[in-house]
C-alpha cells in the first residue's frame, strides 16, 4: 500500500548519493509485480511480513485475505524459483500463533498441531506449509517463524493492545469518553516487535532453515493490559457486572497524565459486537528451541512494552488535545477489535 508512516524513520531521498534504503510498490496479489521486484533487486534475504493480518476483517473479506496472505506467499516462492535464486535468496515467511486456534496442549511449540479458528489463520496455514513445501522439494532456505502476538507504538490501531493505549491516551486528555471491548478475558503471549525482528534475522543466519515458535513463554489477559495501560497514566480501574454488563470505572487518579478523567467515570465498556465468531481464547508460546538453538531470549517485559505504547500515544493525544483547545475541531475515533 501507499502507507509508508511506519517506514518513515528510515526513508532516504532517492537523489542522495548512496542512499540504502529504497522503498518499492509491491503488490502481493500481483505475481508479475513481485517477480520484476525481485528481478530487479536480486535479494539476499527475503521478509514476507506482507499480510491482510486483522482476524475479524478476515471473516468480512475472506477471498481477499486468501489471495494476499496464502497464495501471496506462494508468488514470492514461485518467483524466487522461476528466477533460478534458490541457492542466493533466503526467504523468511511470518507464521502466526492464530494456526494453534483450538490448543491442543498448553504451550504451544513447533510440535503442537495446528487448528485455525478465522480465515486469516486458515489462510496463515496454507502460507506456512507451502513454505515448508518449497523447502523440500526446491532445497530453497525458506523457513517460518511462528510468530505470537508482538507490539510496538507503531502497531496498527484496530488492533486490540493499541486500540486499548490509543483510546486510554484519548480518554485523559477528553477526546473521547469510553472505551468499547471485546473479549477481555482472552489470554495472549505479547512480545516487543523489537525483540521478535531480531530472532527473524537470527533465523536466516544459520546454515540450516528451521521453523522456530517466536513467543516468551508468558501469558497475560486483555484485561491485564487494559490494567497496566490505565496505570501508566495514573489510572486505578475496578472491574464490575459480569459478561455484556462489565465495565472499568475509575477508582482513583493520581499525577498529571490524565486531567480529563474523574473518578467514578466508566472509562470501558463490554460490546459483543467485537467478540470473534470463533474466539480464540488462550495462546502461549514455548520458545525453548529458539532459546536452546539460537540463545534468543526476549529483553523487554510485557509491562514495559505496553508503558512504552501508552506514552507514545499520550504524547499524539496531548497534541491534538491541544489543538481543540484553540479551536480545531476533529473527530477521534476508536476503532473495534
């Protein structure tokens, strides 16, 4: 797509003698469009972190989220073989723990069968078989890194963690009211997208491809994260109802961070309009191989990665409440997981 923000950091002009990163309009559901790319830059190494990668729009757009996320993996494949670059290109491809779906056992490893509960999962499988296929039959180093739930500040808002430290920042400064969740019993194993990139570089260094489980070992409930996100911005939230009727009401506001919120306001609320049709309720990771055969270890906690999303997001929301305080009117949106 045209939507660069998250590379912006990186971009050099074109016209600067020398520059090493050049960005190119890749197109996954275009295989002539992949095929020239690759042509034209002959890799050494390969990322396919492409994907349609928000489960619940897989269930609205599933023909879509097939051609992009599965058969877009098998265009990169194709295309490194037609252009005779499997002994040259190493080719990563992002697996997700959404192919563990219905757990068969606690800790998930690279062992643990697979059992997609969304489209985008099933779509995940394909992608990570194929993988595997070209591998087998082509001697291509191809291999998956089964990658759990990873954030960053620069995660996409739609996604639960960030929907929650976006809509949190908005709330303290009086953007918006309420917060609209899903499942907030749903139990994950959140990494930092920083800690995880490096074990996909990790991956394509070694002399052999293997497919390795990318998670810390650690669990922590949606709930959880809401909790942590409120209190790095002085928040102290009790949970109250059961079910649909739940809410977090503030209980107590401490330091500067959060001047619109008062105690007693009902900062979120329970929607079964965001709840999956098929919800997955509990993914963990066991990284042991990762660990054992490559000595990764991920370095920043759950908590800190989430303080780290609440202050980037408390800054933007400082900024645009600022604006309409002299006179700017917007909308803020908050968008459903």
């Amino acid at each position: 797509s045209f939507n660069t923000q998250r590379v912006d950091h990186i971009y050099q002009d074109p016209h600067v003698d020398n520059a090493r990163f050049k960005l190119h309009y890749g197109d996954l559901s275009d295989s002539s469009n992949l095929t020239r790319i690759i042509q034209e830059t002959q890799p050494d190494e390969i990322y396919n972190l492409g994907a349609q990668s928000h489960v619940a729009v897989s269930f609205e757009a599933p023909e879509y989220t097939a051609d992009v996320d599965a058969i877009g993996t098998l265009r990169l494949l194709e295309a490194i073989r037609f252009l005779k670059l499997e002994s040259r290109t190493r080719f990563y491809q992002a697996s997700t723990s959404e192919l563990y779906g219905l757990v068969q056992e606690t800790h998930q490893s690279e062992t643990t069968p697979f059992h997609p509960r969304s489209p985008y999962a099933v779509a995940k499988m394909y992608a990570y078989w194929i993988t595997v296929n070209y591998r087998e039959a082509y001697g291509m180093y191809a291999c998956n890194g089964i990658l759990f739930n990873h954030e960053s500040p620069r995660r996409g808002e739609t996604f639960v963690t960030r929907k929650i430290t976006r809509g949190l920042a908005n709330i303290s400064q009086g953007l918006e009211s309420c917060l609209y969740m899903g499942n907030i019993d749903s139990l994950r194993d959140w990494g930092h997208a920083k800690d995880y990139v490096r074990m996909q570089w990790m991956m394509l260094q070694q002399d052999t491809p293997e497919d390795f489980v990318i998670a810390t070992g650690k669990q922590y409930s949606v709930r959880e994260f809401l909790t942590w996100s409120a209190t790095a911005l002085g928040i102290t939230l009790s949970f109250q109802g059961e079910g649909v009727d739940e809410t977090a009401t503030v209980v107590a506001v401490t330091g500067d961070k959060a001047p619109a919120v008062q105690v007693g306001q009902v900062v979120a609320r329970i929607d079964p309009r965001y709840f999956r049709p098929a919800e997955v309720e509990t993914l963990l990771g066991d990284p042991t191989k990762a660990r054992e055969k490559l000595g990764w270890v991920p370095v920043i906690t759950a908590q800190d990665m989430c303080a780290e999303m609440v202050a980037e997001d408390l800054k933007s929301a400082q900024s645009l409440a600022l604006l309409r305080a002299h006179g700017h009117n917007f909308s803020v949106s908050l968008e459903g997981r």
